[in-house]
C-alpha cells in the first residue's frame, strides 16, 4: 500500500471508531509492531468489545477519568478516547507495549484523550480516576511458558497473588459511584463493596458493570487485601 492509500486508510478507520461503527481488529491492530500484532487475540481487548466496554465505563458522561489496569498496547484507551468524551489513562509494565500505545494514539490523533503511564499498578493514584477496566490483566502469571506475551516481566504465582491483591485493596478505597467494567474477569471476585448492574455476553466472554456502594456498605467491608 502507498503512502496516499494508508492514510487515506487509517482515516476511514478513524471515522468509524468516530461514528462507534465497526472496525476489523486485523485493520486496528496494522497499527501495531508484528510482535503486538500477533498476540492480539489472546491479550488485547477486541474493537467490538473496547467500544461497548467504554460506553459502559463513560457513557455520554463528561469529564470521566477512566483507567485501564494493564494497558497492552492501548486499544481501549484509544477506543475509548474515539468514542466518548471521557480521558482515558493506560498503565503498563511493558515499555515497548507503552511505545506502541503512544504511536498508535498519534496515528490517530487521540493523544490527549488517552494517556499511557509506564509502571506498576501501584505507582498511579487510583483515587483520581472515576471509572476502571481490567481485562483479566494479572492471569498471563498462571500462563504456561509458551503463552506468556514474553519473559522481559516477573510472572509467577506469587505475582498474581501481590497483583490481584493491591487491585482489590485498592478498589475497596474508592468513592461512592465509580464503575468498573471487566472482561474475563480480574482474578478474583470484586470487593464486597461493588454491586453488578450489567452484565452482556461480549467477544469470547462477558462484560460485566459493578459499581461502588455508599460508605455505609464499606464499613462492613473487611479491610484485608484478598
Ligand atoms: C490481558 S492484557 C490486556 C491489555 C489491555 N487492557 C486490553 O484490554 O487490550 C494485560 C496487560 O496487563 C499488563 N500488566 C499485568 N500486570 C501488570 C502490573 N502489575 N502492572 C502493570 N501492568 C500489568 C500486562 O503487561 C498486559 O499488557
């Protein structure tokens, strides 16, 4: 393809995302290096899924701050950021799963409304988002060896149980309100303070809605990690 036909590509593309019509994910994921490209289908939230899952994260509200645990290469930030007028942050262990997400958000033009954060789940302020998505980010630790997205990470047993861990104690300090979608779950059940409103077969599985209770229901809550 020349020049004048892939941007005339990534346009059309675009404009879809835009009007929240479909878009193949081997057309979105072109965006991505080979490496990326080729685990989309065991790692990456696909299209379809990413624009319901934000609309079920935003909706038409503005001003939302949603964050992705565990990014990958950033498709639901990106969708996200097409879609609906909320800000969408990714954080991510992987630097060259953070480059990535940062070209494709470039390409697209969405770079103000979806930001990508290289780190560790615990070293982002959880309190300043009022939405979350988890696309079962911590269970690629029980992956056989050959699954594994790579081996340039800690992945152990032990991980998953830190990770899911601090995910679910830090979900329990959230406000009154905040949603979290998931998809293929988190790895454990949410804290006891969050209610599922909806739930909707999606892609290989389900998306689920779960929203936080009033602090009354939180002081019941016990206050360990798991
Ligand atoms: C299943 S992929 C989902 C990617 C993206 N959320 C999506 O839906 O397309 C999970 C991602 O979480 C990242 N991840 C797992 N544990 C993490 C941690 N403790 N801190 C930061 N990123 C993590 C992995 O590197 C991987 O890219």
């Amino acid at each position: 393809m020349n020049d004048a036909a892939a941007t005339a590509t990534l346009y059309a593309m675009r404009r879809n995302l835009l009007r929240r019509e479909p878009v193949r994910d081997e057309d979105f994921d072109a965006l991505y290096p080979s490496n990326v490209r080729a685990a989309s289908q065991t790692f990456w939230t696909p299209v379809r899924v990413a624009q319901r899952a934000a609309m079920l994260l935003a909706g038409d509200r503005p001003d939302i701050r949603v964050l992705d645990v565990g990014s990958g290469p950033g498709k639901l930030c990106i969708i996200g950021a097409l879609t609906t007028s909320a800000r969408f942050t990714g954080i991510e262990q992987r630097p060259n799963l953070i480059a990535a997400a940062r070209s494709a958000a470039s390409r697209l033009e969405v770079e103000r409304a979806a930001i990508f954060v290289e780190g560790e789940i615990q070293s982002i302020e959880w309190e300043t988002f009022d939405a979350f998505y988890f696309f079962n980010p911590f269970m690629e630790n029980l992956y056989s060896e050959r699954t594994k997205f790579d081996h340039t990470v800690e992945l152990s047993r032990t991980r998953f149980m830190r990770d899911v861990s601090a995910a679910r104690c830090k979900l329990r300090r959230t406000r009154a309100g905040t949603r979290v979608v998931t998809y293929h779950g988190l790895g454990h059940t949410l804290p006891s303070v969050f209610r599922l409103e909806h739930r909707e077969r999606a892609g290989s599985d389900y998306l689920e809605l779960w929203v936080a209770g009033a602090a009354a229901a939180r002081a019941a809550e016990p206050q360990r990690g798991t």
